[in-house]
C-alpha cells in the first residue's frame, strides 16, 4: 500500500479528513456556490451525519466553512441526513433535510440562514416546528427520506417530493403547502415504480430553464446507481406522465455514482449536477488513508438533441486549471499499437480524444442477444481483440492491489458512427477517473488505486487493440494544476 495520501485528488472536492457521501442542497447566493455534504466528523467511515460546509466563487476553488446542520433537538438528534435547498420569492434560501429523530424515524425538518446578508450564510436557524413532516401509518419510517427542492405551482401552492417505499415499491411522495411550514401530503404520489425499491435522493427538475412545466427530469438513487426518467409536468393537474418507468438504459452514469443533486446556477442559467463518488477499496483501507469519498467535478446538465437523453459535460470553468498541452491530429494507430502521450502529468490530467474509424464496414454487428453492455464488457475486457475497439477505460487492468471493487463498467453511446468520430474525454485525477463518451452521452466514473503507476509513474497511452487500423483524429491532453481548497475555522466543530 503506497503510502497514505497518494490517492488524495489534487482538483476534485474534498473534505481535509473523515468520511463525505452526499452532495446536499447546492445553490448559488449573492455571488457564492455553496455545497454542503453528508459528512462523519469523527472517522472515515459512515455514521454520525452532519451537513458540512463549502463556498465557492468559481466551483473550482473552494473554502470549507464550519457544519451547517448538525443534530441539536429530538427532531435530528441521531443524524443530518440529506436534503435540498429551495429559493424562495425574494431570494431567501431555506433547507429542507432528514432527521433522524429520537425514536430512529426519519422526518422531514426546516432550516433557514440567521442573516440573509451574509453571502457565506454561516449561521442557520431551525425551524421551531419541526418535524414538519412525519411518515403517516403506511409509511415505514426506516424509509421517507431526502426532500427535493420545492417547486410553486401557478396557484403559489409549494410542492416538494420526498423519497420513500410503499407496499414495496418506490415512491416520490408528494407534499403541498401554503406556507412551506404546513405541509399536506397528497392522495398519490408524484411517481411509483414497481422497478425499484426505497426510490432515494429523488430530483425533480424541468429541463426549461425558465419554466417550471414541460418536459421534466426525475431521477432517483437506488441499486447503487442514479436513474432518471424523462416526462412531462403539467402544473394544473399535478401529474408527471412518463412513458417509461426507470430503466438501466437511463442513467446518468454508468459507473462509480450515487445520490447526485443539480441546482440551477441563476448567474448562469446552468443546470449542474453534483454526485457523491465513493471509494472502491476496502473500509480498512479507508481507515488507514483517513478518509473516503470525493465529489465529482460538477457537470452541465442539458438534453441531448435527440430528446431521449441528458448530456452532461464538465463545467467549463475546470478547464481554468489546464496546463502543460500536448495535441495531434490525423495519427494512425495500426494494430497492436501502444503511443504514449508524453509531455504531461498522467495522473493529473484533462485528455480529449477522437477517433475516425477508417474502415466501418468492418466493424463487428450489434448481436441481438447484446442487452446488458456492462455484461459485455466484462466478459470482454480491454484486452480482448474486437474488430474496431474496445473503445474506453478498464478499471479491472488499473490496479495490482487486491481488495478493490474492480467491476469492468460499460453502457452504449448512441452515435451515428457515419456522421460523427468515436469520442471520450476523460479527467484524471490521481484515483479517480471520469469519463464522457460522445460529448457527454455516456458518462463512466471509476475509482483507480495503482499499486507502481502513481504520481509521476502514471504514464498514459492510445493504443489498439483491434484488428484494424484506426485513425487518431485528435487529441489534446493537459495537466491539470491543483484546485485551491482551504480550511476556514471560525467556530469549533459541534461536541
Ligand atoms: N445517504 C443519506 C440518506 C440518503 C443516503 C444518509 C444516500 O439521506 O438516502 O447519509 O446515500
């Protein structure tokens, strides 16, 4: 095991030490991004919830802050579990988040920023009647969690979703209020599904970004992946009509991705998307490196032309830390070849490729019995000598060590291969690897730990492991410099 600090990143979100899972109620305020996170003051691994705290003025850079919500009354006292963040009319930013409460049930809690002129919003207050919601006699309260952000309807009526499970099927609850402090629930639930079990950290948000009807995401966390649908919400009536229910093909990642959250950056009018991307190695390994988890780097989310699917790409103001450039264009890769790309830190990088491919009427056909492309993948692995390809990341070949969750992942990329190159961009970042195949149509994140390969003994390659040519049609690579990320204490951390 190569020393304690060498899988720490060196631009994605972390906290200094101890254990970080969810992204929870991310917005922008007065000119400040804030993330806050599920986070363990007291060890690397999970337990003891509160909500910490980060501020940002370009989501590349940030400062941690003191915790935002840790438990203080019976309605939260045995943990700050997630939630979201709504703007009210006039700019306010309240939070809607999970305690635990102390008889271990999960309830739906308030809290709103003490000044509203303090752009950092260090200080909160509760709201003094929480619990506002309360699982009611059908509700297992092992399983009503993870409130959205709250929507108004043409009514000035607020709606919120809060995840949950009834008679064994998935359900986005719904809630209506007047006030955003009464609550009321409704008859049915804005979504169930018969696919899924306890449908966590659900999002609901409309792909227009300056309506609050049409065509709407609704994305749900459960079997250790985010799934979404795409409908359409019709405010008069309330109801979210899909024409499928959650599916493997809909995903926003097929990787290493869970319980993400998007806010929309009014500075921007960018939908963005954070998600929690957890260790691969073991809870001993975690214990011994004093930390786990990171965050992605923060995505664009839109909808791809086609209208069937989301795009996500990294949000521009990363490429403010590209460096060192190495690019060419026009390369052939010949069979069995290996080209390194020398010039840049190969554990620290931002890599942009794409590939013509010189002779498609040789390509292998689609199988009709190939339904599962992870299956796929890790019957075939990188190695494996396709005719064009494989094309891609293979996490089972990034590590000698033993212990690690070393899944091969894999998902199709809808491209007219006619009309357009084969492309990935991927960035590197010492343990982790986030990849966006067809600008962003297929997104794969992979937790790495080398065993020799760290630091400056990360090299990277192009090669070919096909039975024919392919063409490099481009490819730009940069190192990447290190994100600024700052402890600010002003307070001491909650007893
Ligand atoms: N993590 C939180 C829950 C959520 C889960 C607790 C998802 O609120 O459902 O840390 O990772």
């Amino acid at each position: 095991f190569p020393g304690d600090q060498l899988y720490k990143t060196a631009y994605h979100f972390q906290p200094p030490k101890n254990w970080m899972n969810d992204p929870n109620g991310p917005m922008f305020y007065l000119g400040v991004y804030h993330l806050f996170y599920q986070y363990n003051p007291y060890g690397a691994e999970w337990g003891n919830m509160v909500w910490a705290h980060s501020i940002s003025y370009d989501l590349v850079n940030w400062i941690h802050l003191d915790h935002a919500i840790y438990p203080t009354g019976p309605f939260d006292i045995n943990g700050c579990w997630s939630g979201s963040t709504t703007i009210l009319p006039g700019g306010k930013p309240v939070i809607l988040y999970t305690g635990i409460d102390a008889k271990n049930h999960q309830v739906q809690n308030l809290a709103e920023p003490r000044n509203l002129t303090d752009p950092l919003l260090r200080e909160r207050v509760k709201s003094p009647h929480n619990p506002l919601m309360t699982p009611g006699d059908d509700i297992d309260p092992k399983f009503y969690r993870d409130p959205a952000t709250a929507w108004q309807g043409p009514d000035n009526i607020w709606h919120v979703i809060v995840g949950s499970q009834i008679k064994g099927q998935g359900a986005a609850i719904l809630y209506r209020s007047k006030d955003f402090v009464n609550w009321t629930r409704s008859k049915h639930p804005l979504h169930s599904s018969a696919n899924t079990n306890m449908l966590g950290c659900p999002d609901f948000y409309p792909l227009d970004t300056k309506s609050s009807e049409g065509k709407h995401v609704l994305k749900a966390s459960f079997n250790s992946h985010d799934y979404y649908i795409l409908g359409d919400y019709i405010a008069r009536t309330d109801k979210f009509s899909v024409t499928t229910d959650f599916t493997s093909d809909l995903q926003y990642d097929y990787g290493k991705f869970y319980a993400s959250k998007t806010f929309l950056d009014s500075s921007t009018k960018r939908r963005i998307l954070w998600v929690w991307v957890k260790e691969s190695d073991s809870e001993s390994d975690d214990n011994s490196k004093g930390w786990s988890g990171l965050q992605s780097i923060p995505r664009n989310v839109v909808l791809g032309k086609t209208g069937r699917q989301l795009v996500q790409w990294p949000i521009k103001e990363i490429e403010n830390l590209r460096t060192r450039n190495v690019s060419f264009q026009n390369k052939k890769l010949k069979i069995g070849s290996l080209l390194e790309v020398s010039g840049i830190t190969g554990s620290q990088a931002d890599v942009e490729v794409s590939f013509d491919l010189v002779n498609l009427k040789e390509a292998e056909l689609m199988d009709p019995i190939w339904v599962d492309p992870q299956l796929l993948c890790s019957q075939k692995k990188a190695s494996a000598q396709g005719k064009l390809g494989p094309f891609g990341f293979d996490q089972s070949r990034s590590s000698l060590r033993e212990g690690l969750d070393k899944t091969t992942y894999g998902a199709f990329v809808d491209i007219d291969p006619l009309q357009e190159n084969i492309s990935l961009r991927s960035l590197i970042d010492h343990s982790i690897v986030e990849s966006f195949g067809g600008g962003g149509r297929t997104c794969i994140t992979a937790r790495v730990y080398p065993k020799f390969a760290y630091d400056k003994e990360a090299h990277l390659y192009v090669f070919n492991n096909g039975t024919q040519t392919v063409r490099i049609s481009r490819l730009n690579a940069w190192s990447m410099r290190n994100a600024q990320i700052v402890p600010v204490k002003t307070r001491r951390e909650p007893k």
